[in-house]
C-alpha cells in the first residue's frame, strides 16, 4: 500500500499527462484515488490540471464531506464517488474531455465496433451513457447501466469516465480509449471500419476473460458483447496471433505499473 505522499505524487503525474495530450482544457476534467475505505484524495475545482500542486489536492469522505485541504471539491465528484459506491474493485476514477472520444460521445456513438483486437483484448466496448447535465447527481446516475461491468464509459455530449485497480490502470485505460476514437474515426473517413470476425472476436474475449481471472485489473462483462459481434474480414491467422500475443503483453505490463 502506499503513502498518502505516493497517492499525491500519483495523482499530479496523472493530471500532467492529461493536460500535457491535451484531454482537457482550462480547468477541466477531474481524478480521484480510493486511499481508504471511507477517504478518497481528488483534485479541487478551478485548477488547471498542468498547474495543480500535491499540496492542492483535497481529501473527502464518502459522503463527498472535505475532511482535509483548502480548496472545493469538483462538482464531478459525485460521478467519482458514484463509482467507488458501485464497485469496491475501483482504487481510482479520471474523468476527461479528450477531443476524438468526446466527439464520438458528441456524435452519440458508442465505442462498439470490435474492429480492433487490442482493444478487444484489454478494454472491450465502451458504452455511452446518456446526457445528464455536468456537476448534477443525475449525470452520476447515467453510469449506472454500465457501471457494473465496464471500465470506460462514454458520457454522452460531455466526456470520458475511466476506472482502475489503481490511477495508472485508470489512466492508461483513458489512453486507450482515446487513441482507439482515433483509430475508429480514421477508418471511418477511409470508408468504415471492418469488424474482426466472430471466431476471431471469441478468442480476444478469452484471452481478456483469463488476464481478468488471473487479476483484479479489469471488471468486464463478456457475454453482453458477444450479442453485439458483427463479421468482418481479418483472416490472417499469423496476424491474429501475433496480435494476441501483443495483447496479452499489454494486458501484463499495464497491471504491473503503479503498484
Ligand atoms: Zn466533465
């Protein structure tokens, strides 16, 4: 377990990359990390993100309650809060306005196409929840859908919420989930997307559900997305593999980083 000093340092590192990729603008966006069973250390409102100090970040209960800092609370806090209530598996949450992804969420498209077999592999498909206004207990309460068994979600006309074991996993899920709009979005303005196969898709999801056995890293339904599979074309069987063995490297590495 880590200090409280480890967590803040965490936290700041986190917020400079997602300033630094440009996922949030002006004071946009907000992280939290679970350092207990009831406190939570997050960042405050009206602070840029590439800006913040450790000496910044508040401390809050459960019940989103300042116990320690000197600065308000995000008034998205509630969507942190609403996730660590749902799941005790979720340490962190990071919630950003990164430009692809939040135009796909803008445009009201989920992140669903199957198209891609590490994403298939580590972080199968993101959801959009629908729009609640920003900072309400209704915009907490869109999740609720796809809390229990996704680790990225779509917020319609408004953002990305992520959640992890720990901030990195948290972050780097934010990571993928941006650079796979990118990917999609590309492949979009080239004529669309090629969904994998069926059998091809079957293989990623087994390879996701023994790296979510074999860890507390992801928290993933799998069944829902097999309902969702569409044919596609990929069929070189050398290819596959080679992307099923980058995947399951990936999956690997990232559990490993910030504990
Ligand atoms: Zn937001």
């Amino acid at each position: 377990m880590k200090s409280e000093s480890e967590y803040r340092r965490d936290i700041i590192e986190v917020c400079r990359r997602i300033y630094q990729k440009a996922y949030v603008a002006s004071n946009d966006g907000n992280v939290s990390v679970r350092t207990s069973e009831n406190e939570i250390l997050a960042t405050p409102t009206g602070i840029n993100k590439g800006d913040l100090s450790a000496d910044q970040l508040i401390k809050v209960n459960m019940s989103g309650d300042v116990i320690a800092g000197f600065l308000k609370p995000s008034s998205e806090l509630k969507l942190h809060l609403h996730a660590y209530k749902n799941r005790r598996d979720i340490r962190s949450v990071v919630h950003a306005h990164p430009p692809i992804s939040t135009g796909f969420a803008v445009a009201g498209i989920a992140l669903d196409q199957m198209a891609i077999p590490e994403v298939i592999a580590t972080l199968g498909t993101v959801p959009l929840a629908p729009y609640a206004t920003p900072s309400t207990d209704e915009l907490a309460h869109t999740i609720d859908d796809y809390i229990s068994k996704c680790n990225a979600i779509l917020l319609s006309n408004h953002g990305v919420v992520t959640f992890g074991p720990d901030i990195f996993s948290a972050y780097y899920t934010l990571e993928r989930v941006e650079h796979s709009a990118y990917i999609i979005w590309v492949a979009k303005s080239l004529g669309g997307e090629k969904a994998l196969r069926r059998s091809d898709i079957d293989r990623l999801i087994e390879i996701r559900r023994k790296a979510e056995a074999s860890s507390d890293l992801t928290h993933t339904e799998i069944g829902e997305e097999k309902e969702q599979l569409q044919t596609g074309s990929v069929s070189d069987e050398s290819y596959l593999v080679d992307v099923i063995a980058r995947a399951i490297v990936d999956v690997i590495k990232t559990s490993k980083i910030g504990k």
